[in-house]
C-alpha cells in the first residue's frame, strides 16, 4: 500500500470550516423557530391532562388506602369560577375525630390530613358535584363516603376539559372533551 504525500509533508487537516459552522447554526436557529411556539402551545393541554390524571390516580390510591387502613377516607374539593385558574383538593382520615362524625366528608381539628393538590399554573378545577356537595371520599369497604357518586371538572385555557367520574362502584372514569359538553 502506498501513501501518497504532499511535497510540503502535510497532509489534509480534519476540522469544520466557518462556513459549515454558521450553516449549522441557521439550521439549529430555523428549527427553534418553528418548533418553540408549537411547545408554548402544547404546554397548557399537557399540565391539564397531568392534572388530570394525577387526581384519577389519585381516587384509586385512596379507594385502596381506605380498604388497607379499615376506615372512611374524604376528598374536599376546593373550585374557582372560570377563567380564575386554581383550586385543588385535600385528603384526610374521615374518622370523626374532634368531634366531628365518621364519613360526613368534612374534615375536622383531630382528622389527620394524607395529602393536599393545587392545581398547575394554567389549570382550573371549575366544578366538583357529589349530590350537592363538593366532597365525597371512600368507606372501609372502597364504596363512595355516603354513597356520594358525582363528578369533578377540570379545564384549562386552550379549550381542554377532563373530567373524573366517581361511579356507585366507587371507580373512577377519566373523559376528555374540546367543550365541556360532549364528553369522549
């Protein structure tokens, strides 16, 4: 094999010239442009449907927390009025303690609170109706707390809605919908 050299001894150097570097560049600036508005756009919908089913994974955990622990366990859901974004809801031991009374889904001074979720920036829990009440939970049994089967509203800027449906089973059911009326 022969090797073919140059009269000055140097052969040809690896590198990048400036123009590769800058057309580089202006691809990378090109493709930032196009994609970073899609992103702010897609942002909104992808905190709601988070949101969204943080709170449906939640309602399983508790139905299985409140069969585990033997006892009834409230879910108090805190709304705003749209286009306020906000609200959340908390999680406690509806025992009764402090003198309140076992599976009324009021959370009273002694009840020990498990958690507590505020919604993201962007995100609004517009609606919670459990038979004319905005909480519900679980028994020792993993039935809704007082038979109260209802459902809870969330929505967001970009006309996204979820909504989680607490059935007479005590199962949650996660919908989707573009209007707030048509649920898929």
């Amino acid at each position: 094999m022969n090797i073919i050299r140059t009269q000055s001894g140097r052969g040809r150097q690896a590198g990048f010239t400036l123009l590769e570097v800058l057309i580089v560049v202006a691809i990378i600036g090109i493709a930032s442009a196009i994609a970073i508005p899609n992103i702010i756009g897609w942002l909104p919908n992808y905190r709601l449907k988070g949101a969204a089913r943080d709170l449906y994974s939640n309602m399983q955990k508790i139905r299985t927390e409140a069969v585990k622990r033997n006892t009834n366990i409230g879910i108090t859901f805190t709304t705003v009025v749209y286009p306020a974004t906000g609200g959340g809801y908390m999680v406690f031991i509806d025992d009764g303690k402090g003198g309140g009374t076992s599976g009324d889904g009021v959370k009273h001074a002694d009840e020990t609170m498990l958690f507590q979720v505020e919604m993201p920036p962007g995100c609004s829990l517009v609606r919670a109706s459990f038979q004319s009440t905005d909480t519900s939970g679980y028994n020792s049994r993993g039935l809704p707390l007082g038979g109260r089967v209802g459902s809870v509203d969330l929505r967001n800027n970009k006309s996204r809605w979820y909504q989680i449906n607490l059935s007479n089973a005590g199962y949650p059911k996660l919908k989707q919908s573009s209007n707030g009326s048509v649920w898929e």
